[in-house]
C-alpha cells in the first residue's frame, strides 16, 4: 500500500509536499488578487495534485490534506465573490473546473464549485449534491478516496435539502438528502475497509493502525445524518438504520463492523434505538466473529438504562416494545454464533443484561433470576473458572442484586444466585460472601427464618467451613480473622420475635458453624452462645421437657444446645474461652440485658452461661455448666496466669449464683477454695484465697452468711502471705514486701464494715501492728508502692472515724497513727 520508507523519508516526503502546497498557493493567491480566474484554477489544480502522493501514511497525508484544505476556502470564497459579481456564471465555472488535467485535482475543484453552485441556487440542491458524490467514483485509490470523500462531506453540510433548510426543495428532497449521506457513506467504508487487504501480510497490523486513524472520516457520516431534521423515527426505522446496518454486516471487517456499530449507537437518538431495536440487535449475531460484540451490545443497554433513569416516563415503552426479551434473545444468539467466544465475554454481557435489567425493571426479579439462568446455563459443563477477569465479571453480576435492592433477601428469592456462585473459585466465593455480609451489614438487614439462614450460610460456605482444595494454611492470619469476624457479626443480625423460629435459626446456626473446624469455632461459637442467651431472657420463667424433636422453645431445650455448642469448642482444644462460656451459661439471670454487649473479641467473653441457668431457675443446668468449668480448669488449662483468670471468673461467677442449694453451694465453694490454695505461686495462692472468702458472705442473698468461713479463708490468706515472705527471705535474705499483708487488711476492713461480728476491731489492730513490724524488719528494702498503699489504708481508717455515728464507732478503738 505505501512504499517501504524509513520515517525519516516520510518526513523529507511530507517536507516536499508540504513546499509543493504552498508555492503553488502562492502564485494562487496572487492570481486571486488579479483576478486571473485561468491562473487561478492552473495553480490550484497543481497545489491539489500534490495530494495525489501515495508514499505518506494516513497520519502525514492528513496534515498535508489540511494545508490544501484550507487554501481551498480561500478559492472558494473567490468563487462564490466572481459569480456574485457576474463576471463569471456558476454554470460556467462548474463546467470549466472539468477540464483539469488530473482527475484528483479535478473532482476538488468540482467540489469547491459545487459548493458554490448549490448555495447559489440556480440549481436544485439535490441535483448537484447528486453529480458529486458520482463523480467522487472517479477516485478509487483508498486514502485519496477516503479524503475527497471526506472533502465533499464537509463543504456540503451545511447545503443538504433539509426540512426547515434554504435549501429544501420538493416533498421528497429529505429522501435526496438522506441518500445523498447514505451514499457517501457507503463508498467512504468500502473504500476503507479495501485498505486492510492491499499490501504485504506482514504489515496488516500496521495497516490496522493506520485505518484506525482513519475511522472518524467514516463516521462523520452518520453524525450528519444523525443531524438531519428531516429523519424522524419512521424514516430511521424505514430506511437510515436497514441501509445502514446492510453495510455494517456485508463489509465482514472487524474493525468496520466494530465501529460503526458503536456509532450507530452513539449517535443516534435512544428513543429511536429502542424503537428500532428488533432491527438493531439481528445485526449483532450477524458480525465476524473476532468483533469485541460485548463492549457495544454493553454500551446500547447503558444508554438505555441511562435513558429509562432520567426519563421514568419511558418506561412503559419498555414493556411495550419488550426491551428485555430482545436484548436476551439477542444476547443468547451472539453466544451462539460465536462459539470461540471467551467466558469472561459472556459473563459481561450478562452483567450488562443485569445491570440492564435493575435499572429498568426493578421489580421482575423473574427477569433478574433468568439473565442469572442464562449465565449458568453457559458456565454448565465447565470447571470452576480460573480466568481472573471472569470471575471478576462474577462478583460484579452477584453484587449488582445486593447493590439494587440493599436486601440480601431478595437476592435469597432468586433460585439461580448460588448455582452462579458454585463457579466460583475458593478465594473468589470468600470475596463474595465478605460482599453479601458487609451488604447485610451496611444495611442493617435483619434475616428472620430459619429457611432464609439455610440459603444464606449456603451462599457463604467459603467462610464458615473448609472447601475442596482449599489451604486456609496458605490465608493471612489477620484475613482470617478478619473474615471469622465478620461470621460472628452477621450471626448477630438474625432474630425473629417469634421463639420457636428463633430456635429453628438458632439450630440452623449451629449446624453450619460447628463444621467450621477448629481455627473458626473461638471466632464463631460465642456469637451463637449470646444469640441463644438472648432468647434465654426473653423465655425467663418458661419450662418444659427437652424430650421429642417438635418440642417448644424453652430454656432448658436452648441449654441442652449451648451445651453441645460449648463441648464442641471445648475439644478445639480453647479450654480457657470454653470455660467462660461455661460461667457465662450458668449465670445469665444476674446480669442484665446490657451486659450482652460485654462480650469484646473471641477470648474475652466474660462468665455468661451459667447466668442464663441461674435466671431460669435451673439449679441442675447450671450445675453442670459449673462441672463442665471445672472440669476444663483441671485438665485444659496449665499455663498459671490462665489459672489464675479462670479461678478469679469461677469465683466472681459463684459468688453472684442465687440458684444452688446448700449441698450444691458447699461443693462448689469447696472445690474453689480447694483450686485457690493449689496454685503454683504463693502471692497467687493468697490473694485467691481471701477472693474466695466473699462466697461466703453476700449482702443481696439470704443465707449467705457465715462469718465463720469468713474468717477462715482470711487467717488462711495470712498465713500463706507470711509463708511467702519466710520463703522471699530464704531466696532473696530479705523478707520481702508486706503488699500482701496490707491487701488482706483491706478485706477486712471490708467485712468490718459488713458487720461480720467475727472481724473485730481488735484482729485489725493486730493484724496493723503486724504490718508495721514486718516494715521494721525489712527496713533496708523499701518499697514505695507498699508504703503509700498503706498510708492510704491507714488515711482511710482515721477518715472513718471522723464520719461519726456507728462507723465512726466501730473505728474508734483502732489506732491507725
């Protein structure tokens, strides 16, 4: 097509043409000035015969184009001055350009005349419009055709016989009008098209390029045509959009077909498209199959979707014209004609079908479910997708229901939602299923039967339990935590006010998590637990057997779950969040229901369950919750710090039990008191011990007053604390701090003011007076902290007995100075 020239000569090329233009206009513009139209025709001709070069690229032969073209105004403006002045008639001047030696330069002049002569008028517009674009066949060289084409569509314009123009002739000069731009337009695509298959194989791509460039001089056509007041929807629909889409199909060239069709889309007003788009869319199947078809048939159900949102009016059009149903039908036969075509190309069509669909449709989720029909119907027979631009097409067609209705439950009402997520690899349904719960999270949705719940822990079985293949090994640790997270949040958005479908949820719950393993089950089992506990409080005072399956929701069946649930999670092994689940269980009636929210991550769940037990009155549950609890401390937990959280939550957890009887009470107490003097440390031991002294006595619980057992676990707490002091002496030769001794003066400086007649204000003065021996003995190795602990201490007795009345009373025999 062009000659093998380095860039270098094209620029040398373009150098010459581009001096050849401008020499000849000079001596152009100086017969204008003279007035020697001869002359002026002679220079002009040789100016323009410069554009009958062969050896630039589109890019160079365009700008050389525009030197010449804008010389050309100047000639035409002379034109236009010598008939008006009559020195020359138009006729005259239109045959005279004729005569030009070479037939590029020839049909320029023509051109220019011609503009002349239509606005003249002393011709029909038609006629003339006519004559031209026949004689344009005369060049049929691609690029110089494409430009003269180009030449003759833009001086003529603004002279086409329109309705409302000057120019307008008869009732039919619309229809000359419009065949006129038909015509040019045709040519100018054949003629560009031809560029593809002239030259060397080896630089088609090259010839690719180059026609791109050339693109936009095909489709002015059609924007002029779109310009055209004359074509209403009847004549678009009657003959503008079938010749058209003719050339379109019959020119078979990718780029061509790819273009136009875009085009036609973009120009043309979207009433017109949807009205015509029976016509519109049996072209598509139509098209060669390496036509990117997707990216156009996209962008038509954009621009209408678009156009049916800013003008809801339309909208019953829609339904008239059966919009979807073609753009599916339409869709299904492109998928069909192009059988090499990629998946993610289907899917996209798909997602733009949807996209489509929501906006236009909102309220046939019937529509919304087939397009998901469809999509499945096309990935059948294939493995899960791996091509990552498909699977991002995926997650875009599964958002787009959540995005629209900001209702997980409507997307839960379309059959085909989780058979498109099945295609979905591991990582990719984990995406998706972070989507859906952050959808229900953002809107708040709350999801109230047990059906729902089984649909939607479906959808979301990436993240509750492991897949085939997949390596949760391989997971960040901080993602999955993340994600577990998010589990746990979502559990908390089901509830029904209704208790027995509130249990149904709470067992479809169950089943779901307990085959998350044992990485999830710490993240996952205590929402369960305070979602069961909820339902605990609102069934206070019912009862009944656990016996047969279609039993109702009671207590007692809830804790015969949490029980499972707990087990469960206490075989992770995650003895210490087991035990305070255990607690939490037994003690639910003493808490209020604020006291839900306390529960701050997966290890911090504070003593809950053995509340629940307390509040319905199940003395034997929650025994066995406390059983349970212990039975993790003696052979779950050895690491000594847990031991000691986990005896200090026993404690405060039996402490505020009201449910035992005296034998269960004293067993457990027992059994505490027992842990308490067997821990490894003996500061841990002390402070453990006079802990538990309060299980023993309790201002709100009658009954739980023996301050015998009081004084007991006291002496007891004192007697470790100076056996811990004898032992710091042993090790370190000094006897240690006295901060024990002065912790446990302030336990019973606590009971003192109970009234427990057993602490008497004697055993405090001695117990002071201990304190500041021990003081006296260590005097070497101070300590601050212990020191103003127990000035503090001190401070406090004698501001007691300043407070007067009977506890000024009590305090008075006291010497604290």
């Amino acid at each position: 097509m062009l000659p093998d020239g380095g860039g270098d000569d094209e620029e040398r090329w373009l150098a010459e043409g581009i001096a050849g233009v401008q020499q000849n206009a000079f001596y152009m513009h100086r017969a204008l000035d003279s007035n020697n139209l001869k002359d002026a025709l002679k220079y002009s001709a040789q100016m323009l015969s410069e554009l009958r070069t062969s050896r630039l690229s589109p890019h160079k032969y365009y700008e050389l184009y525009m030197r010449a073209f804008d010389e050309m105004r100047k000639l035409e403006m002379f034109f236009r001055e010598e008939t008006r002045r009559g020195s020359c008639s138009v006729v005259d001047l239109y045959e005279l350009v004729q005569h030009a030696g070479n037939v590029l330069p020839r049909l320029y002049l023509l051109c220019t005349v011609g503009s002349v002569y239509i606005k003249s008028k002393e011709a029909p517009a038609k006629d003339v419009l006519k004559d031209l674009v026949e004689m344009c066949r005369g060049i049929q060289h691609p690029l110089r055709g494409l430009f003269l084409r180009s030449y003759l569509s833009q001086i003529s314009r603004d002279k086409l016989p329109d309705i409302g123009s000057e120019y307008e002739g008869d009732a039919d000069s619309i229809n000359d009008a419009v065949e006129f731009v038909l015509q040019n337009f045709i040519e100018m695509n054949k003629l560009w098209v031809r560029m593809q298959h002239q030259g060397p194989v080896r630089e088609k791509d090259k010839r690719g390029k180059e026609r791109n460039e050339l693109r936009d001089l095909v489709g002015k056509n059609l924007h002029v045509l779109s310009q055209i007041e004359g074509v209403d929807l009847e004549m678009y629909k009657e003959t503008v959009l079938p010749r058209i889409s003719e050339q379109v199909v019959n020119c078979k060239d990718d780029l061509a077909q790819f273009y136009l069709m875009d085009c036609i889309i973009q120009v043309f007003p979207d009433e017109y498209h949807l009205q015509t788009l029976e016509t519109l869319l049996s072209a598509f199947p139509q098209l060669q199959p390496n036509v990117d078809i997707k990216t156009v048939l996209s962008q038509l159900m954009d621009r209408l979707s678009n156009y049916a949102a800013t003008s809801p009016e339309v909208l019953p059009e829609f339904l008239q014209v059966e919009a979807f149903a073609k753009f599916s039908n339409a869709i299904g036969k492109v998928i069909e004609a192009q059988v090499d075509m990629p998946v993610v190309g289907a899917v996209t069509l798909y997602v733009s079908l949807l996209t489509f669909t929501l906006r236009v449709h909102p309220d046939r989720l019937d529509y919304v479910d087939q397009v998901l029909g469809a999509c499945v119907k096309k990935l059948s027979g294939k493995a899960k997708l791996e091509d990552s631009r498909a699977t991002k097409q995926i997650v875009a067609l599964l958002s787009a229901p959540l995005e629209k209705y900001s209702n997980i439950v409507t997307a839960l009402e379309l059959s085909n939602y989780p058979r498109v997520m099945d295609y979905l690899d591991n990582a990719t349904t984990k995406v998706m299923a972070l989507v859906i719960i952050q959808s229900i999270m953002k809107n708040t949705t709350c999801i109230s039967t047990s059906d729902k719940i089984e649909a939607l822990f479906d959808l979301i079985k990436g993240l509750i339990k492991d897949m085939d293949g997949a390596q949760d090994d391989e997971l960040d640790e901080e993602d999955f935590k993340e994600e577990q997270n998010s589990v746990a949040r979502l559990i908390h958005m089901l509830h029904n006010d209704d208790h027995e479908e509130m249990l149904k949820i709470l067992c479809t719950v169950q089943k779901h998590i307990l085959q998350g393993g044992p990485k999830r089950l710490p993240f996952t089992v205590p929402s369960l637990v305070f979602s069961a506990l909820k339902l605990v409080r609102r069934l206070q005072g019912q009862d009944g057997d656990v016996t047969g399956e279609e039993v109702p929701a009671t207590p007692k069946k809830i804790f015969q779950i949490l029980h499972q649930t707990i087990e469960a999670l206490s075989c992770v092994p995650c003895p210490e969040l087991s035990l305070r689940l255990y607690l939490q269980c037994a003690e639910v009636c003493i808490v209020g229901t604020n006291d839900l929210t306390l529960y701050i991550g997966s290890y911090y769940v504070t003593a809950f369950l053995m509340q629940a037990a307390n509040d319905c009155d199940l003395e034997p549950v929650a025994y066995e919750f406390f059983t349970q609890a212990f039975i993790l401390y003696e052979e779950e937990i050895a690491d000594s710090k847990a031991q000691i959280t986990a005896l200090h939550l026993i404690i405060g957890t039996l402490q505020r039990m009201s449910i035992f009887g005296v034998e269960n009470r004293d067993t457990l107490t027992h059994k505490t008191t027992g842990y308490s003097a067997k821990l490894l440390k003996k500061p841990d031991q002390c402070r453990a011990v006079y802990a538990c002294s309060h299980l023993f006595w309790t201002d709100d619980q009658d009954g739980i007053m023996d301050g015998e057992r009081v004084l007991l676990c006291l002496k007891r707490a004192l007697r470790i604390a100076n056996a811990a002091q004898q032992m710091a002496n042993v090790s370190k030769g000094s006897s240690g701090s006295v901060t024990l001794f002065i912790e446990i003066l302030n336990k019973y400086l606590y009971f003192f003011e109970k009234g427990i007649p057993q602490i008497t204000n004697t055993v405090i003065q001695d117990l002071i007076e201990l304190i500041r021996t021990e003081k006296q003995n260590d005097s070497q190795t101070s300590d601050p902290s212990a020191d103003a602990f127990f000035a503090s201490t001190l401070r406090y007795i004698e501001f007691q007995k300043q407070k007067g009345g009977s506890i000024g009373e009590k305090y008075e025999q006291i010497k604290a100075a």
